[in-house]
C-alpha cells in the first residue's frame, strides 16, 4: 500500500531570502493570473468557433518565451512556475467535475501564490541543526524535529503570519494491513462537550479561539486605525496573525490528540453525518426578511467552527488507514432524542444539554452519550433497526411520539420494542 504522509518544520530564512520569497510570491500571483485570464478567455471564445481550450502542457511550454521576456519571472525557478500552472490545472479539472468552485483571482495582500519545488530540494540533518537546500535559495535554516520516512516528492513553502514553514510531502510504500478486530465506538460531536464516545468518555470543548477573542478584537482595531499600507499596519497584521496561528496550533493540537486516541484503540469509528457548512449559515437573512435570534445563532456558529468539527473527521480518515480500521458516517436525525434502552422517539427526554431522561422508561444518561450510544447501534449491521441508516438509506422511526399522550401510553409502545 502507497500511503502519502506529510513532514511540517519551522524554517528561518535571512532578511535576503526572505524578500526573494517575496519577490517570488508576487511574480507567481502574477503568473496564476495570467495563466487564469487565458483560460477564461479560451472558454468564452469556444461558445463562439472552435477555439481549442489551453492545457497546462500547453501553458507550461509557453514559459521558455515569457521567462525569457521578463527577468523578475526568470528568477523564479521554472519547476515553481510549471507546479503553478498544474495546479492551476487541477482547480478548473475539480471545477469541471463539480467537486469545486471556479478557481478565483489572485489579488495583493489578500492570497499568496503557491511556492511549491517537485524536484530539486534536499531536507537534510535533525534538530535545529537541520537544513532545507531549496533551487536559487540555497540552504534554509530548519527545525527537523524528526526524520523524513519514505521518498520525498515535493516541498512547499508556506508563510504563517510572520513565520516560514517547509512541508515536504513523501510517499511510503507500508504492507497491507489487516482489518483491525478491536472493538467499534460512536463519537457524538457537540459544543459544550467537543466529543462524546459511546463508552462514556467525553472531551471539553477548549474552544481556542473564544479564549483569544477580546485580545483578536482589539488587535483587529488597531489594523484598521493604522494608515493603510503602512509598515505599522503591517505590524499590527502581524499581530494579528500570531494570535490566529496560537489558537489555531491550540485547536490542531487537541485535534490531533483525540484522532490518534480513537485510531489507535478502536476498529470501527462512526460518526455523524453532518452538513457543517449548511449548519453553520447565517441567520441574519435580507432586509425584506430578517432572521430570528441572529446573535444566538452567530455564538453556535463560532462554537461549532471553533471546535473543528470537519477537520477531526479529516485527520480520523488517514490516521485509520495503516491500522486497518475505517471511519463510518451514520445519520444523524433524531440522535439526541433516541432512548438508547428502549428506543423511544420523543423530544421530551431531553431534558438539558447535558441530561437525558426517558419519558418512556425512565432511563438516565448523560445526553451526549446516550446519541452517542444510537450512533453506534445506528452504525452496527448486525441491528434490524439500524441496518438501512449504516447503509445511507432513510431509516422509518417505528417508535417516533409524533403526539404527547399519557405515560402509559408511552410505556406500552416502549414495552412492545422490548424482546420478550
């Protein structure tokens, strides 16, 4: 099995490579729109004769002419522009098969071209004796915290903020692993509790960025009262920046955490299957017809975005790969107001955020894991019940109270479930 792996080190450029990696930012901005502008134009010409549509073999082999026009894009390694151009290749083939949305432009101080060698780069020695030799820079001054494995394939460099990192992408040829045998478990995510498993373990939200938000807010200020374009704007960009990259560094690092946890210990991790993006919409509407509870909704939006909801099922998908386990998405309607002793359906059993009494029969469990319990009987091909939600198909609520009647009524449709 090929598995792709991933290597991020702090890098410390000097003051002269680092205004060259400017230089070459801005001439690879250029160069994407340039590159954009003539597939946009070749797409409005097909509508009207029979114009043939650019590749990025094409656009590539149109280099040797430009770079030899222009000196600032001739400083910039060909491999950087031609890695450029395909992924500028790779946006319009995901745009084309709707996977996503039309690549954009590239505007000043708003997106950074991608710095990206496919070949001549060499990461060598460990710790802070380590070094990245990158085409035209030489030798970059690098944390390597630990060894790469495998055949390295590319390096980016990427700026955070004020920092430089070097993230080298490998490739690692691993055995095919067995199907794991350890025991399944269900993750309900939340905001109070980040995640919930069907054993009974639960995980405080750290909620990062909420932490840092009166300080985000008041160096968010200070940007906009510096004169724009300014170097004291600039610094106070910076600051601004640094307190993003900590709450996120906060946020990844729990992430990461829990995701090996769940790998490690478990053959079968079920989650649910979330619209995140649809749930975290705005409700503020139009003038014609304004929303409900605007700043309510807001803080659950923030609470939900701060908890990397999507991002835990994104590092649980490659993190299960080598140990031979699998990341199961089950539906989610009516999770929280499901029984997990009897069954029954009624909004009524739940009782707070965190407390879940059966109106049926009694039964008393934190909230979050009695869904997380339905997640997994939801996610278990061995329940009837369960069965068409594990395979994506709409489940029928067979004890769903759709009326509010008397307990006994309840009661005689909880017993009716139990076998026997």
């Amino acid at each position: 099995m090929l598995l792709r792996k991933a290597f991020r080190y702090r890098v410390y450029p000097t003051a002269a490579q680092v205004a060259r990696l400017d230089a070459w930012e801005h001439a690879l901005r250029w160069l994407w729109n340039l590159a954009h502008e003539q597939r946009l134009m070749a797409h409005t010409r097909r509508c009207k004769v029979d114009a043939k549509y650019p590749t990025a073999f094409d656009q590539i082999n149109e280099l040797t002419d430009l770079r030899a026009e222009l000196p600032w894009l001739a400083d910039v390694p060909r491999d950087l522009c031609a890695q450029l151009l395909l992924e500028l290749d790779k946006a319009w083939q995901r745009c084309f098969k709707r996977l996503a949305r039309a690549p954009r432009w590239k505007r000043k101080g708003r997106d950074r071209a991608p710095l990206i060698a496919p070949q001549a780069f060499r990461v060598g020695g460990l710790g802070r004796d380590g070094a990245v030799i990158f085409p035209k820079l030489g030798r970059l001054r690098t944390v390597v915290h630990r060894p790469i494995v495998g055949k390295a394939k590319t390096c980016a460099l990427v700026r955070d903020g004020d920092a430089w990192f070097a993230a080298v992408s490998c490739e690692v040829e691993i055995a095919d692993p067995l199907p794991s045998t350890k025991p399944a478990v269900a993750i309900d995510r939340g905001v109070v509790n980040l995640l919930a498993d069907s054993d009974g373990r639960l995980v405080p939200n750290p909620r990062p960025f909420e932490r840092l938000r009166d300080r985000l807010a008041r160096a968010q200020r200070t940007v906009a009262r510096r004169k724009k374009g300014s170097k004291n704007q600039q610094k106070a960009r910076a600051v601004v920046a640094r307190l993003q990259r900590t709450a996120r560094r906060q946020r990844d690092a729990v992430l990461h955490r829990e995701s090996a946890h769940y790998a490690k210990n478990h053959g079968a991790v079920i989650v649910e299957r979330l619209q995140i993006k649809n749930m975290t919409a705005s409700a503020a509407g139009t003038l014609d017809a304004p929303g409900t509870n605007v700043r309510a909704k807001a803080g659950l939006n923030r609470a939900i975005l701060d908890g990397g909801w999507g991002r835990f099922v994104e590092m649980l998908r490659y993190k299960v790969v080598p140990v031979g386990a699998t990341v199961v998405e089950v539906p989610a309607a009516y999770s929280s107001q499901t029984c997990a002793e009897c069954g029954v359906v009624d909004a009524a059993s739940r009782r707070s955020q965190s407390v879940f009494e059966c109106v049926a029969c009694g039964h008393v469990a934190h909230a979050d894991t009695n869904a997380a319990k339905i997640l997994l009987r939801r996610g278990s091909h061995g329940d009837s019940l369960w069965r068409d939600a594990a395979c994506g198909r709409p489940v029928k609520q067979e004890l769903r109270v759709a009326r509010r009647g008397t307990r006994s009524t309840v009661e005689a449709k909880a017993s009716a479930f139990r076998p026997g």
